[in-house]
C-alpha cells in the first residue's frame, strides 16, 4: 500500500468516527404530527367513500346487466313464438326483420345453411 493510499484511508476512518451514530428512535411531538394525522385520515376517509361508491355503481350496473339480459331472453322467446304461430318449421334458421315504423309488417326470411 502506497504513503498515499494510506492517507486516504485514515482520512476516511477520522470522518466515520467524527460522524454521529443515527439515533434508532426519534420522538417527534404531537404538534408536529398532528397535520400529518388529520390529512392521512381525510385520504382514509376518501378511499372509504370511494370505495362504497364504486361498489354501488358495480350493484347498479349488475342490476342493468340482469333487466337486460331478461329482456334479450324475451326477446327471442316472443319471436320463436311468432316462428310457431305462423307454422314455420323450427329446425330451420329465420331472421327476423322487425318493422322500421308502427303498423309495418315484419318478415321471417330462412336463412339456407
């Protein structure tokens, strides 16, 4: 190890010594801690309110899912009874054209497979 190299190191090891260790607790006052604690309660406060609105809106859209879904299912029990009622054969494909305006006609048109 070089004169120089030497140096350096107990350079180093005098400015490790002269440091203070970090203390490993540190108490801080109330009254510093209390705009910390207010603004950490408002953010539980409005993750809280999220949270119970976001699961509203998931039980309103399930909801909207299900009336949906049971008007589709109409739907298509009302048209197969129109299939029925005008003695077309169930084993074959029809599409469905609904009438664009009130007392049009509608028409089944098979569909070839």
């Amino acid at each position: 190890m070089t004169e120089e190299q030497q140096e350096v190191l107990t350079t180093e090891e005098e400015n490790t010594e002269q440091q203070p260790a970090p203390q490993e607790v540190v108490e801080v006052p109330w009254e510093d801690m209390a705009p910390l604690v207010a603004l950490r309660q408002r953010l539980i406060q409005a993750e809280r309110e999220i949270a119970a609105r976001l699961l509203e809106h998931e039980k309103r859209k399930l909801s909207y899912l299900e009336h949906i879904s049971a008007l589709e299912t109409a739907v298509i029990e009302k048209a197969k009874e129109l299939q029925a009622t005008n003695g077309l054969d169930p084993e074959e494909t029809y599409e469905l054209k609904m009438p664009s305006a009130e007392n049009e006609k509608g028409y089944f048109i098979r569909k070839d497979s």
